[in-house]
C-alpha cells in the first residue's frame, strides 16, 4: 500500500488538484490511504471527494497505520491458507 499525507487549505487549494490525485490514485494497483491535516472545513470536502471514489481517509496517522496493518493481517491470513491448501494437494 501507499500512503499519501495532504494538506487541506481553502487559501492553498489551487496547489493540489484533487480530482487528479484521484483519478491516479483510482488505477492504481496497490492500496492508498490518505493521511489529512488542515482546515477542518477542508479536510471533510477532501475526505468526502475521496470516500466517493472509495479511497480511505484518515485524520491522524495513527488511524491510518492501524488500518494499513489490518490490511497487511489479511493478506497474509490468506497467505497462509492458501499455501496450507497447496501443500495438502
């Protein structure tokens, strides 16, 4: 996964194209979370383009690492299984 920290600023908001960071993000193959900080006005209108188009946002990186790491169980819970069905065939 990835992970991609934005700063959400009504006075700055010229600087990061949101619908761009979002079409890329939206093909890509890995996972991304976004970590962000700023106005809380501006965070919500973020948070709310992102969950749209199913991208997970979080307003500290504590949240986000924790649900990276659920993620990163799953994955190798599946891991597991799989390669104890392989072994047995």
């Amino acid at each position: 996964g990835l992970f991609n920290m934005m700063f959400c600023s009504k006075q700055f908001r010229f600087l990061s194209n949101v619908d761009q960071i979002i079409e890329i993000a939206s093909r890509s193959p890995k996972p991304i979370f976004f970590w962000l900080i700023g106005e809380d006005k501006e965070v919500r209108r973020n948070s709310e383009l992102l969950a749209k188009n199913n991208l997970p946002s979080f307003s500290s990186l504590e949240d986000m690492v924790k649900n990276f790491w659920v993620l990163v169980q799953e994955s190798n819970n599946k891991n597991k299984i799989l390669n104890k069905f392989m072994t047995q065939n």
